[in-house]
C-alpha cells in the first residue's frame, strides 16, 4: 500500500497535476429551448460541472453569461460579448433577472467593465463584463437572465443551483 500511495505521489508531481474528489455548488445551466451552447468558464478544474455558462449567438455576436455562486453573498455574474460592434457598452438597464420564477425584475446595481481587446484576427471586439445584483444567493434556486442586445432583441439565460459531486483537477499548464 506505502508503494502505491508513493507512486501516485510520484506520478502526480511529475506530471504537474492534482486531482482530488470534490462536491460544487453552482448555477447549472438550463438549455430547455435547446438555442443555447454549454460554455466553460475554465479550461481546468470541475469534471462534471465544467460547463456553468451559456453561450447564444445573434448576428455576429455572441453572448456568454457565467453567474457566480458563493454562498452568504451577493449574485454576480460575468458576462462576455465577441462582436463586430466594436465599442459596444452595456449598462443596468440592458440586463435584469428574474429569480425562483417571480414576476420581479432586477437589475443589476453594478455593471463595470472588466477588460476589452480585439480578438486573434482582429474582427472582433472581446468584452467582459461584471454584473452585481442585490440578492443573496442563498436565496436563489432558478435564476433567469435577461439581456437586451438591440432595441427589440432579448436573449434569455436560465440556471437552476445545484450540487454535484465531481473531481476537481488542476495542472501547471491551465
């Protein structure tokens, strides 16, 4: 048994990966109407639960949301445009969501961008942004996100919490 343990030690060190068991919590995402692409926040870390954002595609833009789940804090969410519309802005009245199925919507109390740059080819403008809603997210079980991307045209996102038990692993070369 020592030999074994020792292998996988020497194993796991040497390949610059670690990997243990883990239970996540998060805000899965609902793809009902199937118009919808499962995204992943990370390119390492959950098995199970690597897909915790959504992607649609309008024109030649598209939209990806990543709502965070910590627990005994405020809901925030990122969300991330690659468009051709370079210098597009988003502010609190272009997002709200609509949480357990109620009929309230909220909007965010903070939208501030994060980071925006051209894409390899240089068509595109990359844009992330911060969302921060004044509810805790203990108190969130479905979680609908509304985003206005012109005028007239709203994408919708949904997410249900829920717990997984999954692997976590993580290497040198995320």
């Amino acid at each position: 048994m020592k030999q074994l343990i020792c292998i996988f030690v020497m194993l796991t060190t040497l390949s610059a990966c670690a990997v243990f068991p883990t239970t996540r919590t998060y805000f899965k995402p609902m793809n009902a109407n199937n118009d919808s692409e499962l995204a992943k926040s990370q390119s390492c870390g959950y098995h199970k639960a690597k897909y915790d954002g959504l992607k649609k595609t309008v024109g030649d833009t598209d939209i990806s949301i990543f709502p965070h789940l910590v627990k005994g804090e405020n809901l925030s969410a990122v969300l991330f445009l690659e468009t051709t519309n370079f210098g597009t802005e988003v502010d609190v009245d272009d997002v709200y969501i609509i949480v357990n199925g109620s009929n309230k919507a909220l909007i965010p109390s903070l939208v501030s961008s994060v980071s925006r740059r051209p894409n390899a080819e240089g068509d595109k403008e990359m844009i992330w942004y911060k969302l921060e809603f004044n509810i805790v997210v203990d108190e969130i079980d479905t979680l609908r996100l509304d985003y206005r991307i012109q005028p007239e045209k709203r994408v919708e996102f949904e997410f249900k919490k829920t717990e997984q038990s999954d692997i976590y692993y993580a290497s040198i070369n995320c």
